[in-house]
C-alpha cells in the first residue's frame, strides 16, 4: 500500500559541454540525441544511469530493488523489481547553441594516428532543462532513507559527482543545480492530489540543495598565466575565413580537458618509467585506455579550461618544406591564436581506486601529477600544436589542493621505492 508519493521538479544548467549520442553518424561520427521536434534532451535512461551510480551498494538496492520471480531446485531466482523512483527527461527550456568538435587520436610523438580523426556534435555549455522525479513510498518502506537517497543525488549533481554523456571525465557532462521545487502527499491528502499538476512548477514549493563536496576526491586547481600563444586547432569551412583558429566554446576560447590529459598522462608516463617501474597497468588504470576491444574509463577527472584576458591574433605564414628549408610555392594559410590569457587546470583524483581487489591510495599517481606540474612550471612541457615556435607555454601562478595551496616538492618527495613496487602490476 502507498502511503506517500512525493514530487520534484528540477531545473539544471549545463556548466560545460555536452553531447549525448543518438547512435546515428550522419552529421558528424557522434550526433546529438533529438525528440520529434528536433530538440536536443537528456534522455531519463542516461539520467537514471549515473544517478544510480553515484550510490552506494545498499542505497542502489533500495532504488533498484530485487524481487523474487520463482523458485527451481530450492533456489530463488530474482530480478529487479519497480523502481520506486520515476525520473523523467530533461528537456531544454532555453535557445542553446550546438557546434561540432574535431579531434584526433595522436601518438606519443604528438603525430596523428591512421583512421584516427573523428567530430562530434555537442551543446554548448549554459543550455538550461527541466525535468521531473517522482518517490513512491510504501508500507515497510524507509521513508527516511529514500528521501535521503534522492536528496544525496541532487547534492551529488552539485558537487560534480555526477556528469552525463560522452567525455564526462574530459570535460563534458557537468551540471548544475539552479533551482529545485518539491511537493509531498500522503493518504490523507489524496484530494489535494488528485488536482496536483505535477508539470506546472508553480504548483511545488522551493528547496534548497545542499552542497556537499566530494571528500573521496582530491581536487588540485593549478593558476595558469600563458607565455605565448597557443594553438589547439579548430578547422574552418567558410569562404574568407582563417584556414584554423583556436579551439572555441560559446565564442570563448578553451583547453579541452582530452588536450590536457594527453600531454599529463604523457608527462606522469615517462617519469613512471624513469623511475624503474616495469609496468604501465597503474597509469592506464587511473587515467584510462582504449586497446583493440578493451576500453577502461578514466578515474581522473580533467575539466575543460576556459582562457580569459589576453588577445586574439591573426598571423598569415608560409609552409616550410622539411627538405630545403625553404618556404613551400603558393603554400600561405592564416591561423588566429589566442595569446597571453589566463586560465586554470583542474584535475579531480580519487583518493584511492581499487586494482585486483586491493585498494591503491592515490599518493604515488599526485607525486607524478606534481612532477608535470614542475614541468608546466619550468617551461619543460608544451600544449597543443606549433610547440616549435614557442606556442603552449604556462607560468604556474598557484597550485592548490581542496582549495588549500601546496607545495610540489613535497608531494614528489612523498613518491617512494614501496609505491613504484607495488604500481608493478602483471
């Protein structure tokens, strides 16, 4: 029996790209998921998904729970039952601009990969939804609980547990919370409900959400000054424009977050094996690899960063041919590059992941985060393309940790013989 339903009405706001596939490559290899009317949506199935996996065991038990279909030879067999929480689309609200993203898989020598080259279609970040859940509460039921349970899940789309879509640990799928409404009846207020428009907002009362920050990650927040230029490639198709200009997000120019873990996993890589580790299972497990049929997600969150002050600049060159050293004939093209902005990386690790069941701090994986970032400092690394000519370069302006700042020398000296034994994995 029902002893209480209540409602939620939720309005979100996209705080980074985002770009979840409808399985269909006729637009670009990765095209957007639209309703009848042409609308970009986050699907309920793709909600409910991480919603769930934000949870613990026991929570994902009371969400999603098991029920008894049969018995054959003395043993219960079960499936999963009813949820008893409904979540709805969420359906865009405002106008939202869509864009197409290049990209392209490059190997440890920041050279192309055959068959490599892929676009996507996304939104860009500010696109504002709306959409609904509903928590039906039965006898027996901990009514408690459950509303603990949805509640841990808003906070959690606050506190950037939750991101949706393709490349969430990348950059893309961050949300926000803007403002929440919430309605309750029980058996008593039957009538009350029966004239209940759960699709109108007015009919709800507001709620805040708290915010709570993860404490099962560590978030390093690195201040960035740009000395130079930098050039990560947009590719024009219009007649009379630049033949590639700076990556943009809503006309702002940004890092994505897969640039910033290319060179990073690149950088930490090399140091895992100077300093004797035989084997780079540890790095691919906290940072993620595609191998033939193999894929493993990334546990390391690295945001998209967005580049503020500075100039934009167009230059006109020539190429060079790689022989004679000379300029190539008829081989002009332009460029626009963005030029002394200022921006910040942000990486979110885990404070521990789990490897062949044995649990596995993150102390040994920020030792070499703060090596990159030394390197960062010291001018040693470049981002993007063109880092031949001086483009890419950062001064390092802060670094902190779960918003205190730190000192680097004394994560690297943290890194011992013992963490570099126990990284060799078979």
């Amino acid at each position: 029996m029902i002893i209480e339903r209540v409602y939620y009405y939720i309005k979100l706001k996209t705080l980074s790209p985002l770009s979840i596939g409808n399985g269909e490559d006729e637009l670009t290899d990765h095209d957007l998921i639209r309703d009848s009317q042409n609308n970009v949506f986050i699907p309920a199935t793709s909600l409910t998904g991480v919603f769930v996996h934000s949870l613990s065991k026991s929570e994902q038990e009371i969400i999603l729970p098991d029920v008894e279909i049969m018995e054959t030879s003395g043993k219960k067999v079960t499936d999963k039952g009813q949820s008893p929480l409904f979540v709805s689309d969420a359906v865009a609200t405002n106008e939202y601009k869509t864009s197409i993203r290049d990209g392209v898989a490059l190997d440890e020598d920041k050279v192309s990969k055959k068959g490599a080259k892929f676009d996507i279609e996304i939104v860009e970040k500010g696109m504002e939804l709306d959409f609904r859940m509903e928590l039906t509460i039965r006898e027996n039921d901990d009514a408690q609980k459950m509303k603990d349970i949805v509640k841990k899940i808003l906070s959690n789309i606050n506190n950037g547990t939750i991101l949706v879509g393709m490349k969430s640990k990348r950059g893309f799928g961050k949300l926000k919370i803007v403002e929440a409404y919430q309605k309750s009846f029980t058996k008593d207020t039957l009538n009350a409900l029966l004239e209940f428009d759960k699709y109108d907002c007015s009919n709800y009362e507001k709620v805040e959400i708290e915010r709570v920050n993860n404490e099962n990650y560590d978030v390093i927040k690195v201040q960035l000054k740009q000395k130079g230029g930098i050039s990560i490639r947009a590719y024009s198709a219009k007649a009379g424009e630049v033949d590639f200009e700076h990556i943009k997000s809503n006309g702002t120019p940004v890092i994505p977050g897969s640039s910033w873990n290319g060179m990073i996993k690149k950088e930490i890589s090399y140091y895992h094996d100077l300093l004797g580790a035989k084997s780079s299972r540890l790095i691919d497990e906290w940072f993620g690899y595609v191998d033939g049929n193999k894929a493993k997600a990334s546990a390391i969150i690295v945001s998209e960063s967005t580049i503020s002050g500075g100039k934009e600049m167009t230059i006109t060159r020539s190429v060079t041919d790689r022989f004679s050293g000379g300029s190539k004939d008829r081989a002009l093209f332009s460029e626009r590059a963005h030029f002394n902005g200022d921006t910040y990386l942000t990486l979110e690790i885990p404070k521990s992941i789990t490897i062949d069941d044995k649990k596995v701090s993150n102390s040994y994986i920020l030792g070499l985060i703060a090596l990159t970032i030394k390197d960062i400092e010291n001018g040693l690394v470049a981002l993007g393309g063109q880092t031949s000519i001086s483009r890419g370069i950062f001064e390092v302006k802060e670094v902190t940790m779960n918003d205190e700042k730190i000192d680097l020398d004394a994560l690297i000296q943290n890194i011992s013989l013992k963490d570099i034994e126990e990284a060799d994995y078979d």
